[in-house]
C-alpha cells in the first residue's frame, strides 16, 4: 500500500528566509511521481513541483526545490526566500506510474505562516 | 500550466435537493478527471475518478447513487449530490490529468457546499 506522511502540522518562517517541509513515502511500486500543491485559504490546489522516481537530478521550479532522498524515502520541499503570499497549506502526494489508474494519495498537509 | 474551471464556488441548498457541480479542462483535454471531498483542515480525500465515455469508479464508501458523475466530452465531468442533506456539506474539488510523462493534475478552485 502507498501512503504520504507530513509530519509538521505546522510551520514557521521568517520572510525572506529558506523553509524546509518534510515528506516521506511508502510504496513497493518501483516507479512512481512525487508532487507538491499549495492551498491557500481561498482553496485552490495549485501545482508546485514534480520528481519522478527514476529522475538523476532534484528538480527545481523558481523559488521550489525538491530534497529528494530515494534511499530515505523523503521528497521535502524547499522554498527559498520565503514571500508573505507562500503562507499556505501544502500537501505533498505520490502516484504509482505503473499499473497506473492516475489516482494521487496525499499526505496530511502543512500548514505554512510567513511572518513579516 | 493548465487551466480548469470549476462552477460555482459556492452553493447554499436546502436539504433533499440535487446539486450539480461542473468541472472543466480550458486548454486541454482530460480523459480523465478526479473528484475530491475536503473538511476543513484535512486532507483531501479520492471520491472518484471520471473516465471520459465510460463509467466512474468510485473508492470504496462512496455512495454511487448519491454522488452521480458524468463525464461526457474530453473537458466536462459533473459531479451531482442528489438529495442533499447536511452531512453533505463540505468543499468538493475536481482534478484534470493533463497528458504527458508526468501525467499532472491540475486543480479547479473548489465548491463549498452547505447543505441547510
């Protein structure tokens, strides 16, 4: 069975500062994606960063890296130089990539607040 | 990225009434499309997956005939909560899978429900 766990209910961060949310996954399948979305309080999900399981290198988007341990099974997110707008809930998800029905499992979510 | 319309954003019924839930992909066309239910503070949890031309499949514990999905061209799934009732009430969100090796779902704004 696949599952997602975000252990920081909550976060804190200092604008302009660099924070770190924790991810790590469960899965036998030995191909699968990792995603981050970010939800702010209006709702929307909105796509940040994909990693896929066999990708040499983490990948990068703008401010969004993702610290991607296979050996740990870990996929953090990074974001740099944090704006008072990334104050958000973020979930980290997984898809298998084989057999593959495309559903995503998410995690519990993060809940991120940028002070001034 | 990718767009996806969801309509409306919020609805206030009375209890025993249907209500119908759009969901559209705006600049690309979705076989498959993905209906989520969120309370507050939580996660998001897989409804179902709408299959264009095909029947839905729905996770287990989800009511069929309560939440009717219909997915009747390559950028519209519905989604219709028949007889309403309270413990309906949440904020239901609809996914487009966008084609590609990374197979991204992109996300509508969400529909807050309140069943009264």
């Amino acid at each position: 069975a696949q599952k997602i766990t975000q252990t920081q209910p909550g976060m804190f961060v200092q604008e302009k500062e660099a924070v770190t949310l924790d991810c790590t996954y469960d899965t036998s399948d030995p191909s699968y994606g990792l995603f981050w979305y970010k939800q702010p309080s209006s709702g929307e999900m909105i796509f940040l960063i994909y990693q896929g399981s066999y990708d040499q290198q983490n990948a990068t988007e703008g401010r969004y890296s993702l610290n991607f341990q296979k050996a740990r099974k870990s996929a953090n997110l990074v974001i740099s130089a944090s704006q008072l707008g990334d104050s958000a809930m973020y979930f980290c998800a997984m898809r298998a990539l084989s057999g593959n029905t495309g559903k995503l499992i998410f995690g519990q979510g993060t809940t991120l607040q940028v002070k001034p | 990225g990718a767009v996806v319309s969801q309509h409306p954003s919020r609805v206030i019924c009375k209890s025993g009434t249907s209500v119908k839930i759009e969901c559209r992909s705006l600049d690309f066309q979705a076989t498959t499309m993905f209906w989520y239910r969120q309370f507050p503070k939580q996660s998001l949890m897989l409804m179902a997956t709408s299959n264009e031309g095909s029947k839905a499949t729905y996770e287990q514990g989800v009511e069929k005939d309560k939440f009717l999905i219909n997915h009747a061209s390559l950028t519209l799934s519905t989604l219709t909560v028949t007889s309403a009732h309270p413990e309906d009430s949440s904020f239901y969100i609809c996914s487009a899978s966008k084609r590609g090796a990374k197979n991204i779902q992109y996300f509508g704004a969400g529909t807050r429900l309140s069943v009264l």
